[in-house]
C-alpha cells in the first residue's frame, strides 16, 4: 500500500509525484486537473480513470514526470460505494438523467431482499456488459455521450469484465421505489451504472444509479486521498520515488550501472523478477523501469536522463 509522504506547504513547481484526489460532486476529471495545475505550478498534469461529475471519490492525479508513470501502475482493479434506486429507469442509467420509465408500486412492493440478493449473485464474477449509453467510449471518433446528447441513438457492443465483490449492504423500501447501497470490486472498463441499470431489468422494475463513490484505484485508497480545499492549503503529494519503490520491485544500481541506465542502455547479468523492476541509483533517485529479456534487462520507461 502507498503511503502518504511527509505533509507540508510548498511553494511551486511541485516536483514529479502523485496526487490523490478526493473529488466532489459537480465536477469533471479535467476540472480537477486545472485545479492541481494551478496548485503545483505546472501544466504537465495528468490524471487516470475519469470520475462522471455526479460521481465522488479517488482520483488518481500524476505530476510532472509521474504522468508518464501513470500507464505503468496496476490501476485496473477499483473499488466503490453506490446505492442503486431500484423502480425507475433513465436516459443516463443515473439521476442526473430524465427519467422514461417507472413500475407499479405493486411490482416494486413485491421485490424482496431475498430476491435482491439473488439478482446480485448473478453479476459477479466475469460478466458480460454494454456500457450506460453516455459512456465516453468513442464510437467511429466520437464518445458515446455526445453523440446521445445529439440525439442519436446508441448502441454499444457488450464487453467483459469481471466483478470480483458485489455486496448488499442495505436495502431500504419505500412506496414506488427501493434504494439499495452496494460496495463493488471491479475491473477497469466496468460501469457501475450499468450494474444499476441491469440489476432493475432483472427483477423487473427498472433502476438507476442515485450515488457513486470510488474508495480504491489499485493500491491508492481514501487514506491517502485529499480535497482540494485541503490541497489548496497543504499541498500533500506522494513522490515519484516513494511511488515506484513501493508499487514495483526495487533495483539499487551502482554508479556504472546507474549512468547506463540513465541512457536507456540494456544491462546483462541482472537477476530481476518477472514484470517492471524500479530502478534507482546510489543516491536514492529514481531512474527507470526495467524489465527482463532472457540474459538482458531492458527499459519500459527512462524518466531521468
């Protein structure tokens, strides 16, 4: 698990690092991106695994360097917190769409736990989803999204993914719908407002999602994650080095070793493990990732030169 760093105002440019973002309700990915850039007085900002404005939580947010570092961390799998409102179904799969369909009190009165629970059960595991219709897959170069806000209609082919934990934590009844919270381990490419969506069509009375919160993007969780009304305060970030040596084996290279590795230059006779190795000179820095080709080690990633 990645550690917070020692905390403390700065004054910028921010040296290479991660950010982790706690993101509020209302808005997008990139406008926390423009946030962070003004923070850390740079523009090479970055960030992985967009958050819907509806939706709270981790994001993931690369400085300088680390951006490259980004499409090298295992951030696939993802955790969440959502609570599904099961009797009506919208444009989005979410509230802030316009609702087109509601079931009878009836048919939503005779939905038990017991038949929640069930429903659940059948999406875990590797599963088979089309992506909510506002998803921001592109289709021939445009995302999905605006092409239904153009009023086109959509249709995505189904993809695999696997939902490795869907848990019911509560189920609260109520005359024309019923709010169910979960908590979802997924793979990325998984939309938990699909999940919603498909959860109403299988007990048969439709259903959205009303709350998103991501509380895992690999091994960055809440407990490392800040606002940005704390950021703007105390500007926390974990560094690119405490990053890559915790996240990758780790390599101390001597100084011959280090100025090759610096250049980008295979190395024999290295004992690596399987994967990325983070490699580091005598001194503690950062160099690169390196990986295994029979007798000889090769670059992935060269970010000192």
């Amino acid at each position: 698990m990645v550690t917070p760093a020692p905390t403390g105002s700065v004054e910028p440019p921010v040296a290479d690092g991660i950010v982790v973002v706690d993101k509020p309700a209302g808005l997008t990915s990139h406008t926390v991106v423009a946030r962070i850039r003004k923070l850390a007085g740079t523009r090479k900002v970055g960030h992985a695994g967009t958050l819907d404005p509806m939706a709270t939580g981790v994001l993931v947010v690369g400085i300088n360097r680390a951006t490259r570092l980004l499409g090298h961390l295992q951030l696939a799998d993802k955790s969440y917190d959502a609570t599904i409102l099961l009797g009506a179904t919208t444009t989005t799969d979410d509230a802030e769409g316009t609702i087109v369909d509601t079931a009878a009190p009836t048919a939503v009165g005779a939905v038990t736990a017991e038949a929640i629970e069930a429903a659940v059960a059948g999406f875990r595991g590797e599963i088979s989803q089309v992506p909510s219709k506002v998803s921001a897959i592109k289709v021939d170069g445009r995302r999905a999204y605006q092409r239904v806000r153009d009023g086109e209609e959509v249709a995505l082919k189904a993809r695999s993914v696997t939902v490795s934990r869907y848990d019911v934590t509560d189920v609260r009844p109520g005359v024309a719908a019923i709010e169910v919270d979960v908590t979802v381990d997924c793979s990325s490419g998984t939309y938990i407002r699909a999940l919603a969506r498909d959860l109403g069509a299988e007990l048969g009375v439709g259903g959205h999602l009303t709350m998103l919160r991501r509380t895992r993007v690999g091994s960055f969780g809440m407990d490392t994650a800040h606002t940005l009304e704390e950021l703007a305060e105390d500007f926390t970030w974990l560094p690119i080095a405490q990053v890559a040596g915790e996240t990758f084996p780790r390599y101390d290279a001597d100084a011959e070793q280090a100025a090759a590795i610096r250049t980008g230059r295979p190395l024999s006779g290295l004992k690596l493990e399987p994967g990325q190795t983070a490699m580091f000179d005598p001194s503690g820095v950062f160099l690169a990732l390196y990986e295994p080709h029979g007798p000889v080690a090769k670059p992935t990633a060269v970010f000192v030169s």
